[in-house]
C-alpha cells in the first residue's frame, strides 16, 4: 500500500543536498569578500588590490612614474593593473566555484547561478 513512499527517503536527502550545496555556496560567497588579490602593469609600478568578488580596494603607485609628460602611460597603467586585478579576482572565484562544486560530487565545469 505505501510502496510508493520509499522514494521520499531519496527525496529528503536530495533536498538536504541542495541546502548543503546552498549554505556551501554563501560561505563562499562570504569567504570571496575576504579573499585579496593584486593585479600589476609596468612590472610592478602600479598594483591594484581588490576582493576576490571583483571590488576594488587599494591602489599602489611608485611615484617615480609621476611625470606631467607621462600622464597617458600612467592612466594606461593604472588602468591595466586594474583589469589585471580583476582578471585574478574571477580566476579565483571560479577557481572556488569549482572547488566547491567537485566537493559536493557535481561536475567541476558545472555552471551555478550563483
């Protein structure tokens, strides 16, 4: 007669593996938010610092760029280490991404909306 319930057992731990997956994936959203980078150009003479998540924190520039007939190169330069942050931020965003995803038993290239 309850032949048909046997497979809400199932159920349960599958919802149970999605709260873990969803509790998993917002520590690491959290974790992303503590997480520095840096990003550089001109071997090392602007450095860019931002989160994991992307947002911009610090920027670091030796002053001898400083020059008024330079102003171009330097806005390049700092422009560039910026991307390059940023660049480095999302690497290890999916770096994490796909960490978390193998740990969970999921494809590591699994896309997640989150």
């Amino acid at each position: 007669m309850f032949k048909g319930l046997g497979g809400l057992g199932d159920m349960s731990k599958m919802m149970k593996a999605a709260k873990d997956m969803q509790d998993r994936m917002q520590q690491m959203q959290d974790d992303m938010e503590k997480i520095i980078v840096t990003g550089e150009s001109g071997a090392g003479l602007v450095k860019a610092s931002c989160t994991a998540k992307g947002e911009l924190t610090a920027l670091d520039i030796d002053p001898s760029i400083f020059q008024p007939s330079e102003k171009e190169v330097v806005e390049d330069l700092i422009l560039a280490a910026i991307k390059d942050a940023q660049r480095r931020a999302q690497d290890k965003m999916q770096s994490e991404m796909s960490r978390i995803t193998q740990e969970l038993g999921l494809p590591a290239d699994m896309k997640l909306p989150f």
